[in-house]
C-alpha cells in the first residue's frame, strides 16, 4: 500500500513539473516581452533618432533658420554683440542671398565661443559681401578696400565649428585679410567638417584665401576634415608688389597649427605677386612643424606669380625661401596637373 502512494505522488510531481516546463518555454504573447529590461529605449550616447534604429539622434539647434532674412537677422544680433557662445545653430533649407549685399559676422567680444555653425548640408548661394569700414579707417562703408571680408569677418578669441555646408557663387572683395569662410580669424581654433567651396571668387590686396584670408592663432589649430575649393578665382585686384599671400585654404598664417585631412581643392585660378599655394599661401617657418595635409586631392589648379617661381607652389609655402621640406608636403596627397607659373624672374 505504501509503494503503491508512493508510486502515484511521484508520477504526480512528474506531471506538475513538465506542466511547469512548458510554461516556462512558451513564447510570450503579441506585445509582451519575457525580459522586461528589453523594453526600454536604446539610446546608446544618445537618444534613438526617429526612423533610424540605433542611430543617434543630432542634437536639438538653438537656432534654426530656414530664409535669407533669418540669417541676416541673426547676423545682425551677432554684431550688435548678443551671446551666442555654445549655441548650436542649424540650416534647414538652402539661403539665397542674391537679393541683398551680407555684412560679415564679426566677433570681437567672445560671443561666438564654442558656437556651432551647421549647415545641415545645405547650400549659401550667391552671397556678396559688403564690409562696413570702421569710421577710425578713414574709409567709407562699403569701400572695397576694407579689411576682413568674409561669411564672418573678423573672429577673435572665439574656437568655433562650421559644417556640413557649401558656399556657391560667393563675391569676397576687400584689402587685407579677405576669404570666404572668414576675413581675419585671431586667437581662435577651428574645426571645419564637409564645407565646400565651389564657383566663387575672392579679390583683394593681401593676405587672401579660399577660407580664410589671415589667420593668427597663439598656439591654436585649424582642423579641417573633408574640405573643398572646386573652379573658383582667388585673386589679387592689382598687380602691385604687395599683392602677396594668396592660398587655396588661407593666404597667410602665423602663430598657428593645421591639421587637414582628405578634401579636394580643384579647378581653380591663384595669383598674386609672390607667395602662393593651393593649400596655404604662406605659412611661417615656425608654425610649418605643426602642420599636417593628409589625403587630399590637389589637381587642375592655375598657381600664378610675378616673382621669382619659388615663390609658387602646388601645397603650401613657407617665409623661409631656403626651406625645401616644404616639398614633403606633397607626399600623402594626390597632386597633378597644377601650372606654377611666374612672369617675372
């Protein structure tokens, strides 16, 4: 009899235990989830974007800006000197500024430190910048012998990011310090990610650039990852002997350290009187240690002088005429088909 009862509560807890089996190992209905700790957001170093598993949302803008006038209201606020410093500023649609002549951005109070210019890859088209002359100048606004002209003017003392945006069919004209991007940028780093160039045209006397026209840094860097110069002029506006430091990305450069990798600078005309080069114009002895252009496509570009040819380079220059490691940078880029050409000694 005890064997017997025995028998029966063993097969009863056989029964209990493949009951307790299948529960365990059938799968959860529509919309539930076993693991509770699944359900929660992936968010990894940030929060998930919409559409995107497992992307990364952008970070939300400060600004967004969307029309010409938007921009031109901003660049005002700039000027009047509101602070702007850390903001992320966003484009969302391409800007036409054919309707009206820009006033660069000029920071001279660190209110644009730490800011953030992208340009949410879309396109500045058209832009022609006017440069209100200071009154202690002893020119007239709007004179083009005015000094800083650029997208920004002047920056000092302000590190700062530009990208993902392109500038076609720019106008840049001024005396000294005259470039795209920024006329004179002074104590300041930069970081510049996918900005291109393309189709504009850069007149001026001295120190001028693609980019930037003058650039000092005390012991800054420039760093520059995918950047352009495609078929544009940057050129003196008179053949006298001071038009001098022209550069595919800055014309003259001191004090400063660059670090450019990959970007192309193509089909484009250069020229002034001495010291000119696709990449940098002149750069000083010094600085020349702490620069690095890696991975880049130099080609089809028009390098022109009326002095002496080593004056001219297909890369970058440097104040110090005996120094041929300037050569070196050649190496680690793709370089054919510049014409250096001189009509002078």
């Amino acid at each position: 009899m005890k064997k017997r009862w025995f028998a029966l509560f063993a097969a009863t807890l056989m029964v209990l235990s493949l009951i307790g089996f299948a529960a365990c190992t059938q799968e959860p209905a529509s919309g539930e989830d076993s693991d509770p700790t699944t359900q929660l957001p992936n968010r990894g170093d940030g929060a998930q974007e919409e559409g995107g598993e497992g992307e990364t949302q952008q970070p939300a803008a400060d600004i967004e800006i969307g029309t010409a006038q938007e921009l031109i209201d901003w660049a005002a606020r700039v000027n009047a000197g509101e602070d702007f410093s850390g903001q992320l500023l966003r484009l969302t649609a391409d800007i036409d500024l054919s309707a009206q002549a820009w006033t660069p951005v000029d920071s001279v109070s660190s209110n644009l430190s730490g800011f953030t210019f992208d340009g949410g890859g879309y396109t500045i088209e058209n832009m022609t910048v006017v440069k209100a002359a200071s009154s202690s100048s002893g020119l007239a606004q709007n004179d083009p012998d005015a000094d800083d002209a650029g997208f920004f003017g002047q920056i000092i003392g302000c590190s700062m990011e530009v990208r993902d945006v392109t500038f076609s069919n720019a106008s840049v004209s001024g005396r000294y310090a005259v470039g795209v991007l920024v006329g004179w940028l002074q104590n300041s780093g930069m970081t510049l990610e996918r900005v291109s160039i393309e189709n504009s045209t850069v007149t001026a006397k001295k120190w001028f650039g693609g980019f930037f026209g003058c650039v000092e840094g005390s012991g800054k860097t420039i760093r520059a990852t995918n950047i352009s110069l495609l078929n544009s002029t940057v050129s003196e506006y008179d053949a006298s002997d001071t038009a001098i430091r022209c550069g595919g990305v800055a014309g003259y450069s001191r004090y400063i350290g660059y670090d450019i990798q990959g970007g192309t600078i193509s089909g484009n005309t250069l020229r002034a009187y001495h010291s000119v080069a696709s990449v940098l114009g002149t750069i000083t002895i010094a600085d020349v240690e702490s620069v690095t252009i890696s991975g880049m496509t130099i080609t089809d570009n028009a390098i022109y002088g009326h002095s002496r040819a080593n004056y001219l380079h297909a890369v970058l220059n440097t104040d110090d005429w005996s120094y041929t490691g300037r050569d070196n940078f050649l190496r680690g880029n793709t370089v054919s088909g510049n014409t250096l050409q001189t009509d002078g000694e």
